[in-house]
C-alpha cells in the first residue's frame, strides 16, 4: 500500500488509528485527484480533524473537528494553518501541551503565543527524530 510506505515519519510514530486515518483519506484523494501534494494534503487534514501534533507524534483530540482557522475555512481560505497544533482547544489545553513539552514561561503566554511555542516546539523534537 502506497500511502503506508509513503508515510510521513510523525504520523509512524502515532497510534494505528491516526495511520488508518492518514491511509484511508490518501487513497480516497488518489482515487478522487490523482497521487501528488494534493491527496498528501487531503490526508493530513482528516487526521488533523481527529489527531493533534504532539512533539514528534500525533495524538487523539478530545473532541473532533477543524483544528484551525485554515482547516475550518477550506482550501481557499487566506488564514495560516497552526501545523497540526489544535488552535481551536482551550488556552487551558494549550497550557498542557506546552506543558508536555516542557515550554518555559507557558503561564503567561497568549493563547497565540502558546500555539507558535507548541509549533516551534514539535518541529524541533520532529528534527531530532529524524537525525536520529
């Protein structure tokens, strides 16, 4: 199976269902578009629907849904994505992640403030997952 071959390595290092997510949208956007950007997008957007970026991995959200302004406006929208972070959670939730993440000075930071650390935090522990 391509997609499963073809896998991004943060979605590797996630749970199955966040896999079969990921597998079962790239091959209804291959059927649907063709292989290329746009069905690797598509997939990403379902697990981002259901699964939050974590440091390195890919956890499940505790309630579904656009985990964005850009995955909640649609492809055209001019809103940024927060690149897997849910932006759409409680600041209290952010608090945690960036808690997880051991991010310094998360108590008095914004909750945009939070979702740019979260973001910067998980892009260096996925860096440092793939030197390994």
């Amino acid at each position: 199976m391509p997609a499963r071959k073809d896998m991004p390595s943060t979605l590797k290092r996630s749970p199955k269902k966040a896999q079969d997510t990921y597998v079962k949208a790239h091959d209804s956007a291959v059927a649907e578009y063709g292989e290329g950007e746009r069905a690797h997008r598509t997939a990403f957007a379902a697990v981002k629907h259901s699964f939050e970026k974590v440091g390195d991995h890919w956890e499940p959200k505790s309630a579904k849904g656009p985990s964005d302004a850009k995955a909640a406006g649609g492809r055209d929208t001019p809103k940024k994505t927060a690149g897997g972070v849910d932006a759409n959670a409680s600041k209290q939730h952010l608090q945690d992640v960036a808690k997880k993440l051991d991010i310094s000075g998360r108590s008095r930071m914004t909750k945009s403030e939070l979702v740019d650390a979260i973001q910067k935090a998980n892009r260096k522990a996925t860096k440092k997952s793939r030197d390994k």
